[in-house]
C-alpha cells in the first residue's frame, strides 16, 4: 500500500479522504487537522493529528489548505527531502520551498462538502521536479480517477483561469439570470433544462459551433430591447460587454 | 384529435414535428415550408406546402420562424379569426395583426439540427388572449411536455433575457476558457466534468450558494496574477468586469 499524509481538513481534503478509502493501492495514514472535530467522522481519530511533530512517515504527504497557506505549512514541516504535493491550481512550484520533494496534485472539479462527488470522474493534474516522484503521483491519481493528466505550472495556472471561466463566472451569469427571473416574477425552474442543455452542447461541439443567440446572429433589434429592458445598471453593463465580445469573436476567422 | 399546422422549417418547426408525431392528442396536419425538401424526411410530402393559398382548415396555427419574419406569415395568412401562435421568446402578443386570434408557444429551450432533444423535458410557455384559446394551447402543449406555464409578454421577455444570459453568455465563457486552453496548449477535455458540475450544482443550489472562487473570496493575490497572466485584451477586461460583479453582489445584502 502507498502510505498518504493529508494535510488539510477542508472540502478537498474531505472528498479525498472518501475517495482513497475506496482504493485498494492507497491507504490514508494520518490526517493533519488543526481542528480534529473536522475530520472525526471520516476516519479513526488516532489517525488524526494535529502537531506537525507527529506527522507519520508517508511515502506522499497531500497540502489540501487554501493556496496563500501552502507555504506556512511547507514551512513547518518538520522533516527534509519527502515528497510533498499540494492541490492548488494556481501555486507554482517554483514560487515553494525546497526543503522537500515538490509536486502538484490537482483535482480540478468544484468541490461542495455536502455534495458527493464520483471522483473517478473527475480529471487529476500532476507536477513533479522528477520521474520516480511523477510515478508514484501517476499511481496514487489513477487509484481514484480515470483521467489523470501531467501538467506543468504554467498550464496549470491557464487551467486554473479558464476555471474561474466556466464555473466562477458562469455561475455568476446564473444568478444574474435567476435575479432577472426573481424581479419579474418567473419561476428560475423554467431555466434549469436550459443551462443543462447549455452545458451537454459542449460535450460534443466546440462552443463556437454551439454558439446561438441575437448577439451572433447580429439581430440589433432584439439587443436594442433586451438593453432597454434591462434597468439594473450592472446587469445591462454585463449584457453589452458579452454581446460585444460575441459579436466581435464571430468576425476573427 | 387537435389539428395543427406548423408554419416555418427550421429547427425548432423540426422538434415539434417530431415531438407530435409522438402524441396521442395531435396531429400535425399540414407544414408550410417555402423549402418543401426541408421537411419531406420528416412528413408525408402531401402534408407539405409552399402556398399560404393551400394552408389546411387547422385547431391551431403553429409559427415558428426566425423573429422578424413573424409580423410578415402573420399578414399573409388568408383567414381571420383562427389561433396563431408564435414560439419566439421575444415577440409581445400586442406588437402583432389582429386578423386572428392570437397566442404564444414558447418552447424554452437550445435546439440543434443534428442533436435530438426529449420534448418531456422542455418547458413550453403558453399565453393567448381568451381562456378557451388557453385550454387548447395547454393541451397540446402538454401532449409533448411535462412543464407547461402560463407566462404573459413581459415574464416571457424577462425569461428570454434571462436565457441570453444562462446559454448565450454561459456559452461565451465556455469558448473564451477554450481559447484560454487551446493558447496554452492544455486539452479543454479537462474543464469537461467541471462544466457539467457548474451546471448541476444549480439544480439543487441557488447560484448564489453555489459561488466560489477568488473574486468572492476576495482573493486578492489571485485575482492579480490572473489579470496580469490575461493579454488577451478582451479576455482580461471581461475578467475585470465579472469579479467586480461578483465582488459586488457578494456586498448586497
């Protein structure tokens, strides 16, 4: 078995706890958590730790803190030359201490603690300094996914951007469509097979093919009364500026 | 059983075509298509006119073609006093010939040529100026759709600008973090799952629970190095416009 340290109590943390617990080639052997209460439901609290200065021997040690923490606690670690990833996507992993081995393990899905998540779905992004470490990444990924990736920092952090595209800011135009709803009185339900159609689309066209609406369609009569219809100034700033960038998009070959 | 012509050739006159062809309660009688050949695969070619002088004797008068067009079938249809409806989302009932009886049909959905859609899923919007008009339109449309409302010119433009947002823009995002991936050479099958997840998170959740990201965490540092990672000059001011949204609406209470 591959002996894993998380380090970390967080909603990533929880969901890779639940996830190695399925796997047959990984075992968790020791969760650092700051509050043990945290993470006491998810595994045996002998297991739980919270003095760096007990961290157990591991052949991998996982930081699942928030990014501006991941050199607090690299900084702490009380040993030298291990193997030690963390799972940020916009960490390089030469801004980090090299005290240890460094890596990357990157699970790019958005993670909710109350939403469970197949993890073999989701894909994996690993960074190591050298092959053998790579390896060992390679093995501990594909025990709980099926789509692992090898990625170095600068396409990790263009993963990351394009990240806060489509969930971050997508999710925002959600709920700008949900208040446009609200302030008129329709029901939000009404969108829901809408946005999951949106979504299938671009499982199977590139989103310039999927691409439909008046702003690549040039019909300037109905952008003329969606922007009057729109009072909200923030709303109708959003509305021209994406109309815009369509429009301009549709022109380049 | 309720006769319906349909009026018009593209995508969504398409799915209706197929979608009755399924009911037990309607029959597409008649498709009017200036194109007879867009059609002749989906329906008998003796069902199929080009001349408003031919229009079968129907319950209902179905018009689905693009929205400027609409105001034009309307004063070419050689009868008074029948329901015709549209299915745009966009078209006010009052902006269109009193000739006949009229009424909305809006299915609320993103349609393609080449991809198949379950009909029982699509919510259909209903409004008519009577109620007997109103009964039958609910019929039909609930001979097709398990979600049927009744939704007046105002909500109907609300719901259709709020679709602008959640598919056209959503839709947006997805090409510009495309583009993002395919500058950096990192394949987009990897933001695949995280697409889908964004969307399903809001079948449960409302976006503004769903939210995460730098920009509502005030993530300074990585706001920053995204914005200075972005040359792209659109892309870089769109990432601008969207997290001071999100960092705005964060404030309301």
């Amino acid at each position: 078995m591959i002996k894993v340290v998380l380090i970390g109590s967080g909603n990533v943390s929880h969901h890779l706890i639940e996830a190695f617990a399925k796997s047959k080639k990984v075992e968790v052997t020791q969760v650092f958590s700051r509050q043990k209460d945290a993470v006491t439901h998810l595994l045996d609290s002998n297991k739980i730790t919270d003095d760096y200065n007990n961290l157990a021997q591991a052949d991998l040690y996982i930081i699942a803190v928030s990014d501006d923490a991941i050199a607090k606690v690299l900084s702490q670690l009380p040993f030298e030359n291990r193997l030690v990833v963390h799972t940020s996507g916009s960490v390089a992993l030469d801004a980090l201490d090299k005290k240890n081995r460094k890596g990357s393990f990157y699970p790019l899905q958005t993670f909710s603690k109350n939403k469970t998540v197949n993890f073999s779905q989701i894909p994996i992004c690993l960074e190591s300094e050298n092959e053998t470490d790579f390896e060992l990444l390679e093995k501990v990924a594909q025990s709980i996914s099926d789509t692992v990736f090898k990625i170095n920092s600068e396409q990790r952090k263009a993963l990351h951007v394009s990240a806060v595209f489509v969930n971050n800011f997508v999710n925002h135009l959600y709920q700008m469509g949900n208040e446009i709803c609200e302030a008129n009185k329709v029901p939000f339900e009404i969108l829901k097979p809408l946005i999951l159609e949106t979504a299938n689309k671009v499982m199977s066209l590139s989103p310039k093919e999927a691409q439909t609406g008046p702003a690549i369609r040039n019909d300037m009569q109905t952008i003329a009364s969606h922007i009057a219809f729109l009072l909200d100034e923030n709303q109708n700033n959003i509305y021209k500026t994406l109309t815009q960038s369509i429009q301009n998009n549709g022109k380049k070959l």
